[in-house]
C-alpha cells in the first residue's frame, strides 16, 4: 500500500495500480481493517490520473468502511476526500457539505493536519463560487494551521489561495507580495505542483499589473517544468496565460488558435473555457471581426449561465457570478462600443436576472441569454415610471435612461472613481452631518455624475425605479443634491424605489401605484425581551407599535410583542395571509454569510433570530413588509443579486415592496413619527413609494428644522420592490 501510494504520486501510475491491488488482495485475505485505508489511496490513485469518477467511487467505499471500522480518522480523510473530488467536479455546493462534515469530525479528533487541509480545501471551493471574501479567511486560517504544524507544501498551497483572494478583490500588490514569498518557498521544496502554480498565479498579477516581461517570464518557466512532464496539473491554466500574454504583444493569430483549443478541451473546467471564449471574442473584436467576436461572448455567456444552474444552495448562487461577472462586463462593452446599447442593457439585465427563474420555479435552469427580450419601455410604460439602470465597470460605466417612450445610454466614470466619493458622502451622513449645509460640493458632485447625464429624461413628480450597482447599493440617492434653482435634496423632486433586474420587475413587480385595497390585515411583531445585553429594549417600540396597529382594525391584525414576539409567532403564525407585515426590533447584517442575516426577537428555546434563510422558506404575499430595524437591508453587495440581507430575503419569499434600512437606525421620536406618516398616506390611498417620500419630507420639512431634517435620520429607510 504504502510503495503503490508512493509511485502513485511520481506519478508512475501502471506501477502504482499494480502494488495496490496486490495490496488489496492480501488485505482481503489477511487484514481486512486495511481495506478501507487502501481504497482511499485507489482514490488518490485516481485523481491523480483526473478519473474523478473512479476515484469518487474509491472515496465512497473508504467511507462505507470506515463507519463499518468504527474508524473515525478514516472517515474524515474519505469525507475530505469526497469534498475534494466534488471540488474537481465544479460541485462546489456539494463539496462544502462534504468538507463541512469532515472538518467538524476532525475538529473533534484534533487532528491538526486533516483540519488544516480542509479549511484550504473549502476556500477553495468558496473562491470558486466568487465567496472571496469566506474564500481568504479560510485560506489564511489553513496557511496559519499549516505552517504550526509543519506542513510546508500546505502552507505555500493555502498561502497561494490567499494571494488569488487578494487578486480576486482588487489588492494586486499584496497578491503579489504573498505569490513572490510563496514562489520563493516552493522553489526550495521538491514538489514541482506549488512551484507551477506559484508563477501561474504570478503572471496573472503581472498581466494585472501591466507588467508583460515578468508575466512573459514567469509564464515560460512554468511551461517549461509542465511540458517537461514534472508537473502537467498546471498546464492549462499556463496556456490560458500564454494565449493573454500573444494576445497583448499583438501576435493575434497564435492567441486566437491557443483560446480556441482552450475552449474545446474536454479537460478544461467552465471557468477556464468562459475565460477563454470571453478573451478569444475580445481578440477577434481588436482584429475588427466583431461577427465572430459576438459568438464568441455568446458562448461565454451560456457556460456561465449553465455553470450556475448546476449550483443548489441558494448562498453559494448569490456569489458566484462574482466569477464571472468581469466578462459580462466586456461583452457589455462590445455592445456598447458596437453602437448596440439596447442590447448591452439586455445582457446587464440578464446577468442580474439570472437567480429570479430558479426563485419562481425551484430546480429550473438560469434563462439563456437568447431567451432574454423583454422591451424595458413597454415595462416602463406599463408601470408608469422611468428607470434609471446603472452598470460599474472595470474600465467604463454606464447609466440607461428607460422611459415608456425612449431608452438612452450614457457613460460614466468608472467604477474605481466613483467609489471614493460615494463612500464619503455616505460618511457624512452616517456621522450626522447636515450634508444640505456643509457637504453641498460633495453631494452636488454625485448627482453631477450619477442623474444630471439624464436629468431631462426625469420630470418633477416622475416615479423613479432605481436599478443601482456595486457600491450604488449602499447610497440613498434622495440625499443627493439638486443645484438648481437652489441646493435641495433630490427627494423633494421625485420619487424613488429601488429594484433589481427590469426582467424580474416585469415578472414579478407589483404595479407601482396600486390603489387601497377593501381590506387591509396587518402582522406586527416588535418590541421583544432582550435575549442577549448585545440588543437592548427598543425605548420608543412601543409608541411605534400603538402608531402603526391604530392604522388596522381589531380583527384584521395580530400583534406580538413582548415575550410573544419569537421567530416561531413569524414561522408558525402564517405570514401568507397578511397584506402588510411590520417588524419593530434590531436587526442584524452579516457580510460573510448575507442568509444569516437576522431579526432580533425575544428568545425562544435556543434562538431568538429570525433567520433571512427561514424568511425564504415562507412564500409570502404581502403587499408591503417593513423592517423597522438596524442594517435590515444588507451590508454584502453580490454581483447580479445586489443588496443581500433581509429586504432580499422578503422580496424573494413573494413580498412585492419592502422597506427597510440602509444603516443603523436611531432609537429615537423620529422613527415613529416617519411610520405614522407612512401609514397615514397608505390610509389615504398613496403607493408605498409616494407614502414614504411623504413621510421623509415631513421630517425634513419640519417647521422648526428640527434634527430630524438631516438625513441621518430620515434618509436609512429605502423602499425596494420587484425581486
């Protein structure tokens, strides 16, 4: 067993498979406790030769084995095993839970090295489904593992991941930092396997970093070990470099053969060949043969789309269009710089469209892009609103003016020059400050940049649907400052909403002003015991509760408050059967996990959350749910989903508008005055969105300018609508 296991990984297989199925036929005679122990090394065996099939088969009997050895240290190398193998397979999802299992039974048994293995493996696969946050912190918590245990090849493997983590975040000079160290460990180690893969990843940051010689350099070693037979794990990731680097020294020719043979290699995975088919059609774009170039994005696009249907967690499908989404990004561009913005929304669309057919109808596949012709006027016009559509790109951005009569595209600055100044702006107002007084240049400049391009497009008193981007996510465009005829906030000119995809609107939107309904039912839950000193009794709760319940008659609300306010009153109460839902308590946000994401409530047996996966699992149809709590938004921007938190988490179990807050609300008289006003004007047959700007401009116009007026205070609560 222990020389088949030893060939195995000189990679001389025919020996290998020789020795350990006489290994196994004297276990079978002699020591059948080995037999689980030899299977796992078959498995090995296996991978080694990417015959991930047989070697799932082989980690399936060490499992089987091992529960029937009681042998708990078997049974977490097979579960890791199985997670690895899943991993090569692209199940990501489905490599997790197997990692998950092991990790916790290894955990348990401290064994030190299987944990430190595993938490690399999982930021693996969290890398892989664009989680690079989860993906680092993992990472780094196997490379610190590793290197206290004394795992050096370990250690420069997970210190390699922390590097594409940086990367995969925009931190090219710390990826490089890590890859050199990291290329200068595996230099003085005998396994060929991290050295290739260090100057992979480093002429990936050199390409990054405009640095052609280096990457031409690096890139060429590597090849050399691959080619050599050292190492051929690496082999296509070193290609796909090659075929960047011809392609920026000019040398089209040779880079389209190599992207073309990348993209019809059965070994190549769905990123490597989205990649390829993205950088071949940008290749045939330079050398005007944009016919060719299209094809070719096309099919980049339904590799994508495909890769993602295969995902069946709803966490890990948040994520993983952090992935691909640099290569929508340049098929956008295409359209764009084609004189075909019409088609480029359609694509921008898609890619944020893409989880609304599997949310619908559970187990189908993402629409293809093919499939995607919806006429944004028509939706437009059939909500009576404008659109305002953003995209932040790389190198360009772009904002789509939609009207029931027009659609015009405008570009913008790009998205690494605006996110400074959305960032401060959204400071100013965090700390309080009166941004109408002193932050004017600021505020005026956001709106120069992001609205003034359409402004003429945007009537006083229009309906506004905001469909944001990145870091637009987290901005309340109301407290943008309109120059003329005098500074003031944009809310006093039109009102807003915030949806997601026009696709998704279209398909599942409310109408926009819908009138009263005959009847109006209300579930109210607020003021709860505290559970934990962390989330202290709400002061002014219970006026919130009074305002709001004297807005519904007796027996068309149900009111839990108190000790009565528990995750079960929601999960159990049937929130199905109400029109409006209203939640009075702290909120929690969680960015590496956005389907933890919480609403404080009293406790309950051991929980007292109620969790943004358990709101999922409810469908809903509710015409209004607010969440009159802290961050209830989101704090975790995903590409293509937006905002992730408890606003997502409604909208998706079947709500049609949700309000809730952007930041951490103030415990103060100004909260339940806001809902008073909002409920008053739904009284008065308003939309939810016309309420809520009613509402905001009687703070901010308060007759003796009172605090209230600045935006800290009015401006957190943001309706969205549409999912």
């Amino acid at each position: 067993m222990t020389q088949g296991t030893a060939r195995a990984f000189l990679l001389q297989f025919a020996e290998a498979k020789n020795l350990l199925v006489e290994a196994e036929s004297l276990a079978k005679a002699q020591a059948p406790s080995l037999l689980g122990e030899i299977a796992l090394r078959q498995g090995t065996l296996a991978f080694l030769q990417d015959d991930s099939k047989s070697a799932k088969t082989a980690y399936r009997r060490a499992l089987v084995l091992s529960l029937h050895e009681h042998d708990p240290y078997l049974q977490a190398a097979a579960l890791g095993s199985l997670g690895l193998i899943a991993t090569r397979q692209e199940h990501y999802d489905e490599s997790i839970e197997w990692n998950t299992q092991a990790l916790q039974l290894s955990q348990s048994l401290q064994a030190r090295t299987s944990v430190a293995r595993i938490l690399g493996n999982l930021g693996w696969s969290h890398f892989e489904l664009g989680d690079f946050d989860g993906a680092l912190s993992l990472y780094q918590q196997g490379e610190a593992l590793s290197k206290e245990s004394g795992l050096l090849n370990d250690e420069i493997y997970w210190m390699i991941g922390v590097a594409t983590a940086h990367y995969a975040k925009g931190d090219y000079a710390t990826a490089k930092k890590d890859l050199e160290h990291a290329l200068g460990l595996a230099r003085g180690i005998a396994e060929k396997t991290v050295l290739t893969q260090s100057l992979n990843e480093l002429t990936t940051v050199n390409l990054a970093l405009g640095d052609l010689a280096s990457a031409e350099k690096n890139n060429d070693e590597a090849l050399r070990i691959e080619t050599a037979g050292v190492d051929s794990s690496g082999v296509l990731s070193s290609r796909l470099l090659q075929a960047r680097i011809l392609a920026r020294k000019g040398d089209s020719l040779s880079a389209e053969r190599l992207f073309e043979s990348l993209a019809q290699d059965p070994k190549t995975s769905s990123r490597t060949r989205w990649e390829a088919e993205a950088r071949l059609a940008r290749v045939f774009d330079e050398t005007n043969r944009p016919r060719q170039a299209e094809a070719h994005y096309l099919r980049a696009m339904a590799t994508i789309g495909a890769s993602r249907s295969a995902i069946t967690q709803e966490e890990f499908r948040l994520s993983f269009l952090s992935s691909g989404v640099q290569f929508v990004d340049a098929y956008v561009d295409f359209l764009v710089a084609h004189h075909r913005p019409d088609e480029a929304l359609e694509v921008a669309d898609w890619s944020r469209s893409m989880d609304l057919q599997r949310s619908l109808t559970p187990g189908s596949a993402v629409p293809p892009l093919s499939q995607h012709h919806e006429d944004p006027r028509k939706i437009a016009s059939s909500l009576h609103a404008t659109f305002l559509f953003y995209w932040l790109g790389r190198d360009l951005s772009y904002l789509w003016a939609v009207t029931p009569h027009s659609s015009k595209c405008f570009t913008l600055p790009r998205q690494s020059d605006l996110d400074p100044a959305i960032k401060a702006y959204r400071q100013a107002i965090l700390d309080g400050a009166d941004v109408l007084a002193s932050n004017t240049e600021q505020g005026e400049k956001l709106f120069a940049m992001l609205v003034a391009p359409a402004h003429a497009f945007l009537p006083r008193n229009s309906h506004i649907v905001l469909f944001p981007a990145e870091a637009l996510y987290g901005l309340n465009f109301e407290t943008l400052l309109v120059p003329d005829p005098a500074p003031h906030y944009w809310v006093e000119d039109v009102t807003l909403s915030t949806a997601n995809s026009i696709r998704s609107l279209a398909e599942h939107g409310p109408p926009l002003h819908a009138g009263p309904t005959s009847s109006k039912s209300l579930l109210l839950i607020g003021n709860p015991q505290p559970a934990v000193a962390e989330f202290p009794q709400l002061q002014q709760a219970p006026a919130e509760i009074k305002n709001v319940e004297a807005h519904f008659p007796a027996n068309e609300r149900e009111v839990f408050q108190g000790t009565a306010a528990t995750p079960g009153a929601y999960l159990s109460g049937h929130p199905e059967r109400f029109q409006f839902l209203h939640f009075v308590t702290h909120g929690i946000a969680s960015h590496s996990h956005p389907l933890e994401s919480a609403v404080i409530l009293s406790r309950e047996g051991d929980t007292y959350k109620l969790y943004a996966r358990d709101i999922l699992a409810h469908p809903l149809r509710a015409r209004l749910v607010t969440v009159s709590a802290c961050n209830s938004a989101g704090t975790r921007i995903y590409a293509g989903e937006g905002l992730v938190g408890l606003s997502w988490a409604f909208l998706h179990a079947g709500a049609q508008n949700v309000i809730s807050a952007l930041w951490e609300v103030s415990d103060a008289t100004s909260t339940p005055r806001l809902m008073q006003s909002l409920y008053s004007g739904l009284d008065d047959g308003e939309d939810p969105a016309t309420a809520l700007r009613q509402a905001k401009l009687s703070l901010l116009r308060s007759s003796n300018h009172t605090v209230f007026s600045k935006p800290f205070y009015w401006a957190p609560f943001q309706l969205y609508t549409g999912f």
